[in-house]
C-alpha cells in the first residue's frame, strides 16, 4: 500500500524550500547584477579598443578631436557622420572621445550603471549611476545614485530637524521675534542668542531686610551670587493695613479752588554687593487732601505694610 507525505512533511519541505529561496535568490540577483555591470564595462574597452583602432587608420587624417556619440539619432557616429566600427550592440547612451594625439576617452551608460574612463586613467571603471561630459575641466564626470532607502533616512532626519526647528520657532514667536522654517541653523541660534528666554524668580520672604551673603544656601544661591546683583533685581508686593486720620478747617470742612492728592514716605530699595545686604525703607505710604486756603487742613490715609520680596535674576 503507497503512503503520501503527511501534512507536517509537506510543511517541513516548503519551510525548507523558502529557506533556499531565501538565501539563494539574493545571491542569484547579486551575480546578475554584477554581469550586467561587467557586460557594460566590457563594452566600454570594446569601444576603446574601437576608437584606438580608428585612430591608426587614420593617422594622417585625423586632424582634429572626434567625439563619436550614442544616443536617439547616433549609433558610433560624430556629428557629421563619421562612423565608429565597433563589435557588439550596444543600446545605451553616451560617447567616445579621441584625442589628436592618440588619447582616448570614453562615458557609456545604460538604464542603471555607467563606464567611465579620462585620458588620465588606465582602466575603465563602472558604478551604478549615470556620466556626462564636462566642457569645463575637458573630463568625464560621473554621478552616483543613492538606494533609496539613504533617500528615506535622510528625509526622516530632515523631518525631524524641522520639526525640532518648528518649536524654536514658536519659542521665539512667544517672545516676539519672528522667524521662519526656511532658516538655517546658525540663523535661528543667533535669534536666540539676542533675546532672553526666561528668569529665575526666588521667594526671598516677608520683612524689609535680608541677608544673602550669610543666607545664600536659604535662597537657592551660591556662595558667590550676591556679588553680581543690584537693587534693580528685586521686586516687592504690598500687604498691610489702612489708617484714616482727618482734620477740619475752624470754618468748616470747605474744598478749595484746586483739591488733590499728594503722596510721601515712597519704598525704596537699596542692596550692597559687598555686604550682601538687601533693605526696604519707607514701608508705608501717605496721602493728604489738600486745599488751596490760607489755612490748610486736610485728611491722611496712610498704608503701612510688610513687604513680601522676590529676587529676579
């Protein structure tokens, strides 16, 4: 009686199968490749040998340059006619140069790879990419082409660098300075570096003196901080308590012609960078009515508070 394979057989050899596949058919397109480049490069010093040939018949004649072109409208040809004679079929593009001293030069290329060789160089070599002539430097210039996974990777790290661009860019908007995506790097640094993007506030407390050469460690300084402060880096608030006192003219509480408001008694603050030393004066302020009368009397509101301190730096 005939036995068949078994389901876990069958799946054991497909497995084996694709693993053959897997390694094999790399490989395989690998050495493909590699012929079709070898083939082209082949042509390349066919063409050359072509062209050298050529340049010993005609000796005498040559006279000047020929450049033999390959392209839609020219198979070996200069542009006046004359014929390259060469072995093979060659379908691609390019040209063959011969020089009136018997140099030669050559740029062919296909749908993928190129063969390039200057009258400078002894060998022809391929890559994959495309070749032109360049009327500048009287050579043979050749072009790499990228996989385009590099192509992927570096729009991914374009993408991101925008990106990164992009919240700089509404960072600087939010301190009023416009920049744009469009800009460099060293623009947008240097944007940067002209504004300030941020300050430090430190609670230093309730009184009208402080200490911060002894109490530096207490307010988040170092030891030498102190130094390089002014008055100009603090800033109070005002909490505290009214007073009302008023006082009347023998005639009567009567206006004057021009009543108003004056003010004394005004906060100051004043620090000492050798000493550290931070004081508010005045802590209190004091309004008078005033009139415009030979005698003068008038009510005071006076405000009196501790002040609440903070260093800005």
């Amino acid at each position: 009686m005939k036995k068949g394979f078994t389901l876990i057989e069958l799946l054991a050899v497909i497995v084996i199968l694709a693993l053959i596949a897997l390694i094999s058919v790399p490989m395989i397109l690998g050495i493909v490749e590699k012929v079709k480049k070898g083939a082209l490069g082949a042509t390349a010093n066919g063409l050359l040998e072509s062209a050298t040939l050529y340049y010993a018949k005609n000796l005498s004649t040559i006279g000047e340059n020929k450049v033999f072109l390959f392209d839609e409208t020219h198979d070996g040809e200069t542009t006046d006619n004359i014929k390259l004679t060469y072995k093979g079929d060659f379908k691609g593009t390019g040209s063959v140069r011969i020089y009136k001293d018997g140099k030669t030069a050559i740029c062919i290329q296909d749908e993928k790879y190129y063969a390039i060789k200057n009258i400078n160089n002894t060998k022809v070599t391929t890559g994959t990419g495309t070749c032109s002539y360049d009327e500048a430097t009287n050579t043979y210039l050749s072009v790499n082409l990228v996989s385009q996974d590099l192509v992927d990777d570096l729009q991914e790290q374009l993408d991101q660098i925008n990106t990164q661009k992009q919240l700089i860019i509404d960072a600087l908007a939010a301190k009023g300075v416009t920049a744009s995506v469009n800009e460099d790097l060293a623009s947008l640094a240097n944007k940067i570096g002209q504004i300030s993007l941020g300050q430090k506030v430190i609670e230093l407390g309730t009184g009208t003196s402080f200490d911060l050469k002894t109490n530096y460690a207490t307010y988040g300084l170092s030891a030498s901080d102190y130094q390089s402060l002014s008055a100009s880096n603090f800033i109070y608030t005002m909490n505290g308590a009214l007073q009302l006192t008023l006082g009347f003219h023998s005639e009567g509480w009567t206006v004057g012609d021009n009543p108003g408001i004056t003010r004394s008694n005004t906060p100051a603050v004043t620090y000492d960078n050798t000493t550290g030393i931070l004081t508010i004066t005045n802590a209190s302020y004091n309004f008078g009515y005033y009139y415009n009368w030979n005698y003068v009397e008038y009510g005071t509101v006076a405000y009196s508070f501790t002040p609440k301190v903070y260093l800005v730096k």
